[in-house]
C-alpha cells in the first residue's frame, strides 16, 4: 500500500509583472499555506517524499508546509516538469519514485493536480483550489505497478474547510 497526498500551490499574487512562474504567493496563500501544513501534519501521515515544481509560487507552499511538517526543507526534490505538466508526466515521475517511498507528497499546479487525483482514484473532483489536498491511497507496493483507477480518495481538504 502507497499513499500520495496532492497539495495545489497557495494562492498566487497577480498584481505585478513578473512572469507565470516567478509569480509569489499572495497574503491569502501566506495563510493558507501554514493552515493546510498544519492539518497534514496533525492528521496524516508524515511523507518520506515532498515532490514540487520549482515555481517560486509552488516551491514557497512547499518550504511552508515542509517546514510545519518538520520535514527538512532541504530534503524537498525540485522538479523542473511539475511545472504545469500533464497526466502521463506525474505518471513518469512516480514511475521514477524509490519504492521505499511509502508516503510521498507532491505539491504542483492545476489542471494537473485535480486530473491526476481523478484519473487515480475514479473521483469527479471538478477543481482542487489553491492549497487544496488530495490524500489518496494506492493499492500497490511498487510506484512502477501505478495505474488508472488504483487509488481510493481517503481526505479531500480546502483551506476554508478548516
């Protein structure tokens, strides 16, 4: 059994001209962010893995939720297709994945994020908003054994719910 927790990045700022990715969090994001940290860190388990797209949006959600994880947040792996990457390349990234990983955490973009969770767990989840969590457990031993429809929705969380 594999757990794969799916976090949307906090809530950007748009008010500036810098491009997509160099785009910071926003003071919502900067509330949400330790929120939802905070939440995973009292209710599930703790990742032996934090993926995230280097954006500077993504990457900051990353250092404040590791950080309210105790997860080192020098230990958190970068990955330069996260960013706003497709299906079948979250697909080839968890194919990559060290099968002692039990629990690994990716933080990333949407409309990825939300087709991933339902493209795994058979869910119609129309839209993870910013520092949504998709908690999902997969029913294989191996990353390289992932496939459509091998996971089950265990938590569905949105900052607001909390």
């Amino acid at each position: 059994m594999k757990l794969l927790t799916l976090i949307r990045h906090a809530k950007s700022d748009h008010d500036n001209d810098l491009s997509d990715f160099d785009r910071p969090i926003s003071e919502r994001g900067k509330i949400d962010a330790p929120k939802i940290g905070e939440y995973i860190a009292k209710n599930l388990p703790m990742p032996d893995l934090i993926i995230s797209s280097p954006s500077v949006r993504t990457a900051t959600t990353a250092e404040i939720i590791a950080d309210k994880l105790k997860y080192p947040v020098e230990k958190i792996h970068y990955i330069d297709e996260l960013y706003l990457c497709s299906v079948p390349e979250y697909i080839e990234i968890l194919l990559r994945q060290n099968h002692k990983n039990r629990h690994i955490c990716i933080i990333s973009h949407n409309p990825g994020t939300t087709a991933l969770a339902n493209m795994l767990t058979d869910e119609d989840i129309d839209n993870i908003p910013t520092c949504g969590v998709a908690h999902i457990e997969l029913d294989l031993f191996k990353w390289d054994d992932i496939e459509p429809g091998i996971g089950k929705l265990k938590q569905f969380i949105v900052p607001k719910e909390i």
